[in-house]
C-alpha cells in the first residue's frame, strides 16, 4: 500500500539537488521510443550515441576485454588508473599531438563525464566566471554543480557555431574557465587552426599578467571527446601544439565513448599538467567514478594496436559520413527545392547542425513545436539547440547518425518533405 506524504517530500532535499536541471536529450529520447513501441516509424536522430548494429566496437576491443575478464582482472583499479592505460594515452599523446609527457599528466576516469566534473571542481570556486559557447553540451549543467558564473557566448552559422578569440577576449580578464570542444557538440564543426592558436594565446597572455598580480590562473577545458571523428580537409588542432606556453592550463577531456562506438565500456581520460591531474584524482576517488579495470587494460592494449584503430576509424568515418551526408544532402535538395531548411557541411563528430526555419509558418512560434511536428508528422527525431542551451527560437537542431541505418535516413527525409511541402 502506498501512502501520499504528507508535504513535498522532494522539498525537503538540497537546494543543490532541487535547481538541478536532469539532461534534456533523455526527455526527448523516452518520447521517441513511446512511439516506437506504438508501431511508429522513426528515424532517431536524437540520441549522442551509437546502434551496436550500426557502429559496433573494435573486435580486438572486445576480445582483450574479455581475456582480461577470464585472466581475473576484477578488483580495484588503481584511483589514477592501470599504469599501462595511463601509458597508452601518453603515447597516443605524444604520436597524435607531439606532446612529450608523462604519466603523471594522465587520469583514467568511467568516461568523459567524471573528468569533466572533476576539472570544473577542481578548478572553478562558487562565484567564479565560466566562459562556454551556446549552443554547447552540458557546460551550463557543470558550472551550476560548482556555482559558478556563466559566461555565454551566442554563436551562430556565421562563425560555424564555434566562438572565436574576439568574443571570448572582453571576458578574460576575471574568468576562471574557458570550455572548448571541437568537433563540437551539437554543432558538428571542427575549430580552425587560426582561432585554437588565437584562444591559446589569450590564455597565455592573460596568464601573465595574472602572475604579476597573484590572481588565481585563467584555465582552458579542452573537450576533444570526438577528434578522432574529424573528417575531410578539416583537422583538429589543440593549444599546446600551436602554442606550447598554453600546456600549464589546458585540461584535456578525451575518452573512447565516441571514438570506438564505446558509450557503453565507461573510459575516459583527462590529460593535464599534474598539479590539476592529482586533485581530479582526488575528487574522483571519493565518487569512485573509476573506469572498469579490464576495460582500461583492454583498451591500453588495444590503443598500441595502432593499425587496427586505423582501420577500424577507416571503416567508422565512411559509416558516419555516408549518413551525415546523406542528411545534409536531403536538406539541401529541399532547400533548393525552395522549403525553408539549411544544414552545415559534415566536418566531424556524429552531428550535423539543419535549420527547420518555420517559425513564423502555420503558427509555429517555438523549437519545440518545430520538433513536434517533425516527430509526430514526420517521424522524424531531432533535438533542438535548446537543449544545448540556447535561448532564442532560431529553427537549428542536432542530428545525431551514430543510432540509424542509411535507410532509417532516407525513408525519414522522404516523410520531412511530403509534411514540409504541404505545410
Ligand atoms: C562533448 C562531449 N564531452 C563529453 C561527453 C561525455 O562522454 P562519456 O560518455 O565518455 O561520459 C559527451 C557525450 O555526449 C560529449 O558530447
């Protein structure tokens, strides 16, 4: 038998725990599958994730997971992480970027998540300025659990949706934090040498003249979670390989859960000089939030397979661009058929940036009816920039290829023309 209590029990709890905002992506995901379970049709472009079908891990990956279960690599980790895990990402480190380190710098996690939330708590004091792009993934969710300001920057088409060194400059001076990520999530869009070199310098700059003033540092997030997924002619730069002075205050964000289709496995990582690294580990340690020991052991291994990654990236990028193109290709086609959709050239991640530019049509006024009607008209499932903070009613969604097949994507296009047109 229940009882309903007497008061909102939910009232009683912290305030820290009362304004917290749960993630709008997986409000939005219970709602598609609904109508999947009903029967419905749906391409689902809305989840950051990956169908096994459509993008399965590594082989190799597997199978040194398993052998490590079977050897009885089942206890703790170490709180840093397994030293050959650590190993491997020093060596990645030093191929992909030139960044001669060692493992002191390195701190494996259960994901990018944890590694996130121990930069911020260890760098970020309540009061402190936080400077992030909106449209951006979480940022406002992080700096809330450390109390800090948000700065947000609006960007928009015309900068490719990536801030640039002119807009972050008016901000530096009393900021604690600035969060990058490229290829940028929602968005898609890879940040251009020019402007990682121009943010890097900022820090640099602004990070001098603190150290005449004893000000606490400026510090630079640097979320790569999908440089690996970056594709054509665009290339991912960091800031130490442009300007190496910025390496004291770049924390790395990294992790396989998109760059092998491994959301699922729980490994992440942060690279950083070691005084913010043992911290992190600190914090981390009392949450527990530490990857699985025969994952890390699996995944240090498989890492040094440096040909099977190759391949298997080979195989991922053809299987993320095929669909990525396919829906930019869609869109445009309606485009120039004269219906008002836009979308921006696939550079890396899962994500494509579409512009459904109906408000103003058949009484639309918000993201949010836009996304009904492509949902319940069209099954058609995207996630409006809303969810990635934004505030303003411009028309641009996410959508995310890791979770449909070619097919899911072209019988979805086929249903958003035949409701567009007719609108
Ligand atoms: C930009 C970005 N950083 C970090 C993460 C978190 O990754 P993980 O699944 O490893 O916690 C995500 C996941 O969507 C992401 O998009």
């Amino acid at each position: 038998m229940t009882v309903a209590p007497p008061v909102d029990l939910a009232a009683g709890l912290s305030k820290l725990a009362q304004g917290l905002i749960g993630s709008e992506i997986l409000k939005v995901s219970a709602e598609v599958r609904a109508l999947c379970d009903a029967g419905r049709e749906v391409c689902n472009l809305t989840v950051g994730d990956f169908s096994p079908h459509e993008f399965p891990i590594p082989k190799a990956l597997e199978r040194e997971i398993v052998d490590a279960l079977h050897r009885g690599e089942t206890n703790y980790p170490p709180s840093d992480g397994v030293k050959e895990m650590r190993a491997a990402v020093v060596s990645l480190y030093k191929d992909a970027f030139g960044m001669a380190i060692g493992i002191d710098w390195t701190l494996i996690a259960g994901g990018a998540r944890p590694i996130i939330y121990a930069a911020y708590a260890a760098v970020v004091d309540p009061g402190d300025k936080v400077i992030y792009p909106i449209p951006s993934w979480n940022n406002n969710h992080y700096t809330y659990f450390t109390r800090g300001v948000p700065v947000e920057l609006a960007v928009g088409p015309e900068t490719n949706f990536l801030p640039t060194a002119e807009q972050i400059r008016p901000h530096v001076r009393d900021a604690r934090l600035i969060c990058i990520c490229t290829p940028l999530n929602p968005t898609g869009t890879v940040m251009a040498r020019e402007e990682v070199e121009a943010i890097a310098r900022l820090v640099v700059d602004e990070n001098a003249r603190r150290a005449t003033t004893g000000e606490r540092p400026l510090f630079l997030m640097w979320d790569q979670v999908y440089w690996q997924l970056t594709f054509g002619e665009f290339r991912h730069w960091t800031p130490p390989q442009l300007v190496p002075e910025a390496a004291p205050w770049t924390i790395f964000v990294d992790g396989i859960s998109k760059a092998f289709a491994a959301t699922g496995l729980r490994v992440g990582w942060v690279v950083a000089p070691p005084y913010i690294v043992a911290r992190m580990r600190d914090i981390l340690g009392h949450v527990g939030a530490w990857a699985p020991r025969p994952e890390q052991i699996a995944v240090a291994r498989f890492l040094g397979m440096r040909d099977e990654v190759a391949a298997y990236h080979e195989t991922m990028i053809a299987g993320l661009r095929e669909r990525l193109d396919l829906l930019h290709d869609g869109i445009e086609a309606m485009r120039r058929d004269g219906i008002p959709v836009r979308a921006i050239d696939p550079q890396g991640a899962i994500y494509l940036s579409a512009q459904f530019d109906l408000i103003g049509h058949a009484g639309i006024t918000t993201n949010e009816q836009i996304r009904k009607l492509l949902l319940e008209r069209a099954g058609f499932a995207v996630v409006a920039f809303q969810a990635f903070g934004l505030k303003q009613e411009t028309g641009w969604f996410r959508l995310s290829a890791g979770a449909v097949s070619p097919d899911d994507i072209r019988n979805g296009l086929a249903r958003v023309r035949r409701v567009l047109e007719t609108l």
